[in-house]
C-alpha cells in the first residue's frame, strides 16, 4: 500500500525491468501496469526481451550501457518504480543518475528491495504488480508527448549509428583517443566497417526469433542500446560479472535450450581470445551456433577506460613490438580467425566491408554447420556513453592535463551522487 501512494503521488514515474520480471514471467503483467497508468519502462541487461522491444512505451536500456531516450526520462522522473532489478552500478550510474528521486521496488530479494532508501515490496514481481493494481485505480501518469519525443530522438540517433561508414570526413564515436589507431588498422587489416553499421545490419538480416548472446567488451553497450527483438526471453546478456568468454559457452547453452532457432555470440577478439573452447562441443554435439567475431585488434573496452580516465593506450591494443621499446606499440596484428574456426571444422567468412559482411550472414543461413564471421571492425566505432555515468577509479595525483580533468569530473559526480 506504502508503494501505491507514491506511485499515486507522483506525475512523471519511470519503471525499471530488471531481470525479475523475467524469471517470473511476469513481462505481460508488467505491460498491462505500465499501459493502464501511462507509465514508460526502461530495461536493464537482465530485463531485456522481458516485453518486446517495439511496444510503445519501451524505452530501452538504462544507465552507463542506457539509452538517451531511457537516461532522458530517468533524470526528469519524479519516481523511480524497480521491478526485479538489484539496481547494480550500470542500472543506477553509479547512484548519479536518479540520485535526489524517490524509489520504489518490487523484489524477491530483501536485500535489493532495499537498497537506494527505496520504499519496498518484497514480493515477487508478478504477484507484486497484481498486488499494487488494487490501490491504483484511476491513476494515470501526467506524460503527454515526452515519452514519443524520446523514443522518436533515439531511433533517429539508431539511424544515424546504423549509417555511419568510414569515408572522407570519417569522425569515429569515441573521438580524440588515438587519432592514427583507424587507418593504422585499416592498413593492418582491410578492415573499414563500424561496430555500430555492423550490428545493425546483422539485426536486419538475422531471424526475428533469433536468440543473441553476450557478455563483455563494448558489445553490450551496443547491444543494450541497439539490440531489439520482440521475440521474448530471446536475449542472454551476462552482466552480472561480464565475464569474458561467456559468449560462445552461452550460445551453444543457447542452443540446447532453443534448437529450433538461431543463436548468435556476439564476441569481441578479446573475449574470443581468453575463452572459446566450447566451440568445439558445439561441433561435437552437432549444435549449429553462428559466433560473430567483432576484431578490433584490441581489448576496447578497457582501452576507453584507460584513456577516458587520463591514461594512456596500455597495453589494450593487439600490437607487435616495436624494437626494445617496453610497451607493445608497433604495427596491428592480423589474425585470420576465419582460418582458426575452419581448423575446427566450422564454416568460417571474413567481412571486411558492409558488403562482404551481408553476403556472409546471408550464406551463413544455409549452413547447418556451426559458423563464424571474423568482423573487422574498426577501433572507437563502438557507441559511446548517452547520458550515463560510471565511477571508475583515477589517479588522485595526476600527472597530465586529461588526468586532471577526469579526477575533476569524477570528484563533482561523486559529489553529486547518492551517498547510500
């Protein structure tokens, strides 16, 4: 009832679909609440595919991965209802997001029915929404055009990463970072195609109903804002730890849980490098999974990281040695992972332009074999932040002008930040 009454209080709520909604099936309860009272609902990674990512109230993902349509609403809502969700660190950016907002929540689990000072239900998220419907009626948010005006800003900014291409005036979407590091690769590799541009693609040409899998890297910044499927629970991200190397090990568990539709790990060299040994099972066990390899040449995400907090490009970036120096900067390597998947037995494409990578996707459908793409994306064109924040530690005696700068950054969101 407590709940209710804040709900009841406020004009402009805003729900987050965490990943409880999902495991209590609860996503068409939850579409029902937000309908009935005009209430949007974001999604963190855990929530995704819980309710179709076409309904018109969804506004995608929250938070450092988040959306600017979500992040948007987020900073402008006067309530924030949690249903399922632990509001980790990537939820809450970093208790900077909502920080001053009042919360309300909808979980299984005590602890994170707490947390943030929310006013909480300890329920499960199904029976909760049930139980919040008897005090609620006649109640209507007071949004008019917002929640269109958002979604409508974010699908054209999905347009505009959908048709970004590298070309003469080519600005990559993490800027001033290594200014030479894109032609450096593309002398290396071959390779001229965006992260964005590719992901986008192999959204088109994929099956409605096929299952993506990820886990680490800079994918699933992408994916949480780019990815959109109404085909339910068709979305294993695994972000509780983002453990690298959980793709393609989740695809081929994918897999036996859904053999009748496509799955896809969605890989960065990185990740592919510490871990892909289950490719081999895949194959032993006759699973067909399609691992689409985004190589960078690079451990991209943390490279950001590092150079986002002042720091220099160290040791991130898949170089060879140059001479005695002590840090590995010399030429790209050009790994043919193609090669690597066909020594196991896999059909195995290189893309290394838009065109080769839609001919390989295309041909990759008629395979009954597992499959890999090696992608040769381009460093920095994975998305960048929209809104969001993350607390990552900096030096507190900075010895650069871009060290200071983000120890001041990180000093005024800190200070700005729920404190609990």
């Amino acid at each position: 009832k407590a709940v209710a009454e804040e709900i009841k209080k406020s004009r402009k709520p805003l729900v987050i679909v965490g990943g409880g909604v999902r495991y209590s099936f609860a996503g068409e309860q939850v579409k029902a609440f937000c309908e009935k009272h005009n209430i949007p609902f974001s999604e963190t990674q855990a929530g995704k595919s819980a309710i179709e990512s076409s309904h018109y109230l969804n506004v995608g993902g929250i938070g450092v991965t988040g959306n600017s349509s979500a992040n948007v609403l987020a900073g402008d809502a006067d309530l924030i209802i949690g249903i399922g969700t632990k509001f980790s660190d990537f939820t809450t950016s970093s208790k900077w997001l909502y920080a001053d907002t009042q919360v309300v929540t909808i979980n299984a689990s005590t602890f994170h029915a707490g947390k943030l000072d929310s006013i909480k239900m300890v329920a499960d998220a199904k029976e909760g929404v049930k139980a919040l419907e008897k005090y609620l009626d006649g109640y209507k948010s007071a949004y008019t055009t917002e929640i269109a005006d958002a979604k409508a800003d974010w699908d054209k900014e999905m347009a505009r990463l959908a048709a970004t291409n590298y070309g003469e005036g080519y600005t990559p979407e993490i800027p001033n970072h290594m200014p030479d590091a894109v032609e450096s690769f593309i002398k290396a590799t071959g390779g001229v195609i965006t992260q964005t541009a590719a992901l986008s693609l192999i959204r088109k040409l994929i099956p409605a109903d096929a299952v993506a899998v990820g886990a680490a890297g800079s994918l699933p910044g992408c994916m949480q804002r780019m990815w959109t499927t109404d085909k339910l629970y068709s979305y294993n991200m695994e972000y509780g730890y983002s453990c690298m190397g959980y793709e393609i090990a989740g695809a081929f568990g994918s897999k036996l849980a859904c053999p009748d539709q496509e799955v896809y790990a969605f890989t960065g060299d990185g990740s592919y490098n510490m871990l892909h040994s289950e490719m081999l099972t895949a194959l032993q066990e006759g699973k067909k999974i399609n691992v689409m390899l985004f190589d960078n040449a690079s451990f991209g995400c943390i490279n950001n990281l590092q150079m986002g907090q002042g720091v220099n490009s160290l040791c991130t970036e898949a170089r060879y040695r140059d001479g005695d120096k002590p840090i590995r900067e010399g030429e790209f390597m050009n790994i043919d992972y193609a090669a690597c998947a066909r020594g196991y037995g896999y059909v195995a494409y290189t893309a290394k332009t838009m065109d080769e990578l839609e001919a390989a996707v295309l041909d990759s459908l008629k395979q009954t074999k597992p499959v890999l793409i090696d992608i040769k994306v381009l460093p920095k064109s994975m998305t960048d932040g929209y809104g969001g924040w993350w607390n990552v530690g900096c030096s507190d005696i900075p010895r650069t002008e871009k060290g200071k700068e983000a120890l001041a950054e990180r000093t005024q969101k800190l200070s700005e930040a729920k404190k609990y």
